[in-house]
C-alpha cells in the first residue's frame, strides 16, 4: 500500500502539467446488510479514506480509493476490519455536484475473505477555496455499496450503503 501511495504521489507531481491533482482525506460511516445465509448481524462501521484523484477536462475525475472501516456488531461484542482498494471514475453534473463509481476490491477480517466491490456515489462539494498554487474543498458523499465474497460458499452479502466527509488538498 506504501508503494502504491508513494507512485501515485509521483504521478500526480509528473502529471501536473496535463491535469490537476488532489488529495482528500474522510471520515466514512458504512452499514452493510450483511447477510450470512439470510442471517442479520445489525453491523455499522466508521473508517477513514483516502483518495488521489485527477481531474481532467469536462469535469471528468480518475483516481485512486483506498478505505479502513472498523465494523462493529449490534451487540458491540466485536469487531472486524474491512478494508476497500479501488479505482475512481466519477463525472461532474452539475457545479459542485458529481456521480462516480468505485470499481475495486475488498477485505474483511470476519471471515478472512474478500471480494469485488463497486460503489456507485454522490458527492457534493459542500466548500472550496483557492490560493495561487493550492485548492482546499470540503466534500460529502453517500452511495451504495455491492460486495460479495467470491470465495466461499455461502455467498456471505456485505452490500450497504455509505456516507462519508472529506476534506481535499489541489495541487
């Protein structure tokens, strides 16, 4: 994970002539459905995120999602670790305003599997300011989550849904 960070923080500064590069930094509140063989576990996490991200021309955003969720149960009696690694693509619809999708991987300690996610988000950029050389913005999002262990046989669902807060530096 160091090495990915370090080649993409490398990339965005040999990148900069062509597109601008931001880093944001969140706080995510997730609730998966989990469902073991119909089962309820009631889980609900919150985690931190982080994103490199480049914009290109038409509002068009590529990047880089990585995400460390501690979900606990209904009962608080434990918890367990999921971890998300994906790439983004989102598009701005409006000022301010775009869809994406997070096309990826995911971990969870549960049950020690993982699988393919894809997130489909929202995100609205709730403030933003520049100075000559910087940008900072303050950004919210909410999107669904589809997460499905492709390595056990009991089909084990940790779709939900997500929100979270985040706060980007442009260079």
């Amino acid at each position: 994970m160091k090495k990915l960070m370090a080649g993409l923080f490398v990339a965005s500064l040999a990148s900069t002539a062509m597109a601008t590069a931001s880093f944001e930094f969140g706080s995510v509140f997730f609730f998966p459905r989990y469902d073991s063989n119909l089962g309820n576990g009631n889980y609900s996490g919150q985690g931190q995120s982080f994103a490199a991200n480049w914009d290109l021309d038409n509002d068009l955003i590529v990047g880089a999602y990585s995400e460390s969720t501690d979900l606990a149960d209904a009962y608080n009696t434990a918890t367990y670790n999921f971890t998300v690694n994906a790439i983004t693509v989102a598009k701005g619809v409006v000022k301010n305003a775009s869809v994406g999708l997070h096309l990826g991987t995911f971990y969870q300690s549960y049950n020690d599997y993982t699988g393919m996610l894809t997130d489909l988000f929202g995100s609205v950029t709730l403030m933003s300011g520049n100075a000559d050389k910087v940008s900072g913005s303050l950004k919210a999002s909410f999107g669904g989550r589809f997460a499905r262990e492709n390595e056990n046989a009991n089909d084990y669902d940790w779709s939900g849904y997500f929100v979270s807060l985040a706060v980007g530096i442009g260079i």
